[in-house]
C-alpha cells in the first residue's frame, strides 16, 4: 500500500539566507527572475512533502556519502536537503556553476 503521510519540511535559516542571495543578485538583472527563482524554491520545496526519496543523492568526494540529496530548480540551482524520519531539512541553496562542498563541511 502507498504511504500518503506527507513529509514535514524545514528550510533551515542558512538556505533562506543564501536563497535570498542568490535572488538579490539575480534581480541587479531582472526582478522578475530573481521573483521566478523564489517561486519555483517554494514549489520544489512543496513537492518534497511527497516523497523526497525520488531525488538523486548529491555524490562528491568531499561531503559524506548518502547524507545530502538535490533538487535542480531554475534551470541552474541546486536545493540540497537531508530526510531524517519524516522531517526534510533543506540545509544549502547553491548555483550550479559554484564548488559548493566547502559549505557542507562548515
């Protein structure tokens, strides 16, 4: 039988921080897609109530092995997040085109 008991979802304050960055700086171009790139964090983060286990595990040497899983948004974003129990914890919002393991080791 399907489990339809939905996840609960936190962002974690240093992931707003670093969404709202990357809007900030998107917006010195275009509000609107600085306004694009939040809506579509908003959506992907909803979808994770579902079944957050669809997403691929984020693989690099340099980060612990099966911990982190990612989520591609706004064709170059990455919403990088942990289940525990039930609980989704996104932790990291990056661009793409950063090394982005330094953070997760911080």
């Amino acid at each position: 039988m399907y489990d339809t008991q939905q996840y609960q979802v936190l962002v974690q304050d240093r992931a707003k921080e670093m969404l709202v960055a990357h809007a900030r700086f998107l917006s010195q171009v275009s509000i609107s897609a600085a306004e694009k790139l939040v809506d579509e964090f908003e959506e992907k983060a909803a979808l994770l109530k579902e079944n957050p286990e669809r997403c691929p595990w984020l693989s690099d040497p340099m980060i612990p092995s099966y911990k982190y899983r990612k989520l591609l948004f706004g064709t170059r974003y990455l919403l990088i997040f942990q289940v525990i129990d039930r609980i989704v914890s996104i932790d990291a919002v990056v661009d793409c085109r950063q090394d982005y393991g330094w953070l997760l080791r911080s």
